[in-house]
C-alpha cells in the first residue's frame, strides 16, 4: 500500500488513446500536448508511440526536458514567450504560436545569432477571448513576419473552448479556414491550419471538422478519454489511463453536520451541511494542496467525496460494502483540474506501468 498519494499512469492506455485519436483524424497530424502532465517524457513517449507527429507544451521548462530526456520528435511551444527567452525558445521548440509582432521579432533576432531558423503559427481570436489577434489584423501580422529573414510563417491556428468555453463549430472553424486561405492568396504560399484542441474533436465526431484543418493539438482527450466539451467518454477512448490513490489515515463513525458557530472555511467559503445523522467517514492523506475534491470520483463502491482541507480529503464511507481500514487505499479518477494539480504536486509520487 502506498504510503502517501499517488497517480498511476498507464502508458499502454495513453498509446492506445493516442493511436485511436490519430486514426480517427485520418491523416491528420496530431501534436500530443504534455502541458498536463508537467512534460513528462514517460507520457510524450506513450503519445508518440500512439502516433502522434510530434509534442507541445505551453513551458519551455517541460520542452526542454523532452529535449534532455532524449526525444527528437517535432516540439511545439503554445504558450507565446516573452521577448527576453526568445533565444531558448529558438533553441527549444521548432514551432511556437504566435500573436504579437514584438515577441516574433525578438525570436527573428535569437534565430540569426544562433544560425537558425523558427517558425510559427499565427493565432487568430475566433471568439474563445484566450491567446490571437483579432481577424482584421492578420494581414499586417503576416507582412511584417513574412520580413523577417530569420523566420517561418508556418501556418494560422485558433485556440477555443480553453477559456471562454466556446465550442468549435462549422462557423468558426471555416472561418479559420477562410483566414488561412486569404493568408494564402496574400503571400502566394500553403499554410498550415492548426483546428484547435481536444475540444475540435466534437466537430470530428459531428461532421463539421473541415477537410482543409491540417491539424489538432490533443492533450485532454488522449490522457484522460474524454471529450472536453461535455467530458463524457469519446471514441471509445480509455477514460483510466491515470488513477489516483490516496491513503486512509482516519475511519470513524461521526455526525454529518458540524456542531457549534460557524464561520469561513480555510479557503473563504461558508459551506453547507446536510443533516443525514451519523455516519462512517474516513480522511485520505491527500488535500486541496494536491487536487479539487470536486474533481477526484471514487472507484471503490460506496465511496462519496465530502469535501476538502489543504491536506485532508474527507469522504463519506457509509455505503462500502467493506469498510476501509486505516492503511487501506482508496482510488480515484481524476478530472483535467485533478490530473493537472496532481502532478504538479512534488507531496503525489507518480508511478509508471504498462510501458
């Protein structure tokens, strides 16, 4: 039994994930997105066995230990640099997406001192309100990079669903689509079209995915088999790839609803108890610190999540057909927020199997 909290990644789920995802984009390429997972090269290997053309991450922390790790697969930078790590960016990433002519200027300089070259991919704002340009200023963008003699424009991408949750649908993707070839027609070049993420997959399954879209950039979808419009399963995709494990450290019979004044929780809300009598709870050694206790669903029957300290997951056990034991495990999946906090977390050990 594990002694402290723990996520088990199978990488043998991650490949096969990752090999469905890509077959399922026919001919498509696929950038396997790491960002998740801290770039973890044990998962860019899975991915890569999957498939996949090549990996992306928003940090170039997480790019350049792909780098270090071995891997000389085509690496994507999606978060824009500053201007003052244009240089590692250049020497890290083969492709980064890009918005602001400054930040593409310093990498054009960073290019020619280290004699080489860089391309990127001009983001447009379709709506989503995270990282582009608005439509209208594409043109300059692209006269002003196609200048540069130090870089690439290599294609028009569009970020959606990430922050303004907006979807992917016929309309903004063929408006993307439409961008690129006006783009097209101005410089007198193919562009690559980069569709979007895990989200753009709805719009495969729909029908709506334009045949003109080169590519996506999956992270979600292949890690955690879901897709991320409405987080049910998609493509019949493994949904357990990573499971999380936590220690019980307390099982005791106890009231449901707190007794005496109450005030704020220790993260400033007030919450709300119901009155269900007593009942068998236990506490795992894991916490907010760690993970959302909304975002962690028990597998073990009988298990419900109550809530959450920094470092205390408190759960209603009543309904387990065998109570736990102090020392026991008790398993979770985790969702995106989940996934994402646990394997930042240096208190979560990360175990590997199935390579």
């Amino acid at each position: 039994m594990p002694a402290q909290a723990t996520i088990t990644i199978d990488l043998s789920k991650i490949t096969e994930n990752a090999r469905r995802v890509v077959e399922a984009l026919g001919g498509r390429e696929v950038f396997g997105v790491t960002k998740v997972t801290c770039g973890s090269p044990e998962v860019a290997r899975a991915m890569l066995a999957g498939g996949v053309t090549g990996l992306a991450d928003s940090r170039l922390e997480n790019l350049a230990g792909l780098r270090d790790a071995g891997i000389t697969a085509p690496l994507w930078l999606l978060r824009a640099p500053v201007p003052s790590l244009a240089e590692e960016t250049v020497r890290v990433a083969d492709v980064s997406l890009e918005s602001e002519i400054e930040t593409v200027v310093a990498l054009d300089i960073a290019a020619g001192r280290l004699g080489r070259r860089h391309a990127v991919v001009a983001m447009v704002d379709l709506g989503d309100l995270r990282e582009g340009m608005m439509p209208e200023d594409l043109p300059a963008f692209v006269d002003a990079v196609e200048a540069l003699p130090n870089i690439d424009l290599h294609g028009v991408g569009v970020s959606l669903t990430c922050y303004g949750a907006i979807v992917p649908t016929a309309e903004n993707l063929s408006e993307l689509v439409a961008l690129t070839q006006s783009t097209e027609a101005r410089i007198g070049r193919r562009l690559y079209v980069s569709g979007g993420m895990s989200s753009s997959l709805d719009a495969l399954v729909q029908g709506v995915l334009p045949e003109r879209v080169d590519g996506l950039r999956i992270g979600e979808s292949i890690l955690l088999g879901v897709s991320t419009v409405t987080r049910d399963p998609i493509l019949d995709l493994h949904t357990d790839a990573i499971v999380a494990q936590a220690p019980v450290i307390e099982v005791m019979r106890k009231p449901s609803k707190p007794r005496g004044i109450s005030a704020q929780d220790a993260f400033g809300g007030r919450p709300v108890f119901e009155d269900r009598g007593e009942r068998l709870r236990a506490i795992c050694a894991v916490g907010r610190q760690d993970a959302p206790p909304e975002g962690l669903r028990p597998l073990d029957e009988g298990v419900e999540v109550l809530g959450a300290s920094s470092d205390h997951l408190v759960l209603d056990v009543d309904a387990m057909p065998t109570a736990p034991q102090v020392g026991d495990t008790l398993r979770f999946v985790p969702d995106y927020s989940a996934t994402l906090r646990l394997f930042t977390s240096p208190y979560v050990d990360k175990a590997y199997i199935g390579a």
